[in-house]
C-alpha cells in the first residue's frame, strides 16, 4: 500500500475542552489529533460528496429513461429555436 503524504493545512479552531477531548480520544486510539479527525471525519465528507453527485433514480423511473434512450421524442419546435440561436452564436 502506497503512503501519501500530507502536504495541506488545514486550520481549525476549537475550545480547550473540545481540545482536550479530540487529544483524549486520540489517545485511546493511539493515534495523533491529524490522524483521529482525519479517520473520523473523511467517511462524512465522502457521503456528503456521494449524496450531492450522484442522482439515485426509481425503478419507474430508471425504466422511463431507458425508455427514451432507446425511443426518444422527437424535439420539440423549442428546442429546435434553441438549436438554431445555439448554433448562430457561434
């Protein structure tokens, strides 16, 4: 397993008890403050990111958009305008 290097800062701005209890829990851990956050605080941020990119679709309506990819409408006299300013601002 590769190892990376922290190269960033990050700064962070706590009350001594809330200090104190990040040190204290990183010792049962037998880690450093970094470390214990960073363990702790990454799994968050990856669902957060995951829940903000990721668009998670019905079976209705996963079934209604394999319906328009293999059949798709034809465009409407709207999106053809907007094709056609679209291709004129070029």
């Amino acid at each position: 397993m590769a190892t990376t290097t922290r190269e960033e800062r990050i700064e962070l701005r706590a009350t001594k008890e809330e200090k104190r209890l990040l040190a204290a829990a990183a010792a049962y851990e037998r880690l450093d403050v970094t470390s214990f956050i960073m363990r702790n605080v990454l799994p968050s941020a990856r669902k957060v990111v995951d829940r903000a990119e990721r668009i998670v679709l019905s079976e209705r309506d996963t079934e209604r958009i394999l319906m328009l990819l293999e059949s798709p409408p034809k465009p409407s006299s709207a999106l053809l305008a907007a094709a056609r300013r679209h291709h004129t601002r070029k």
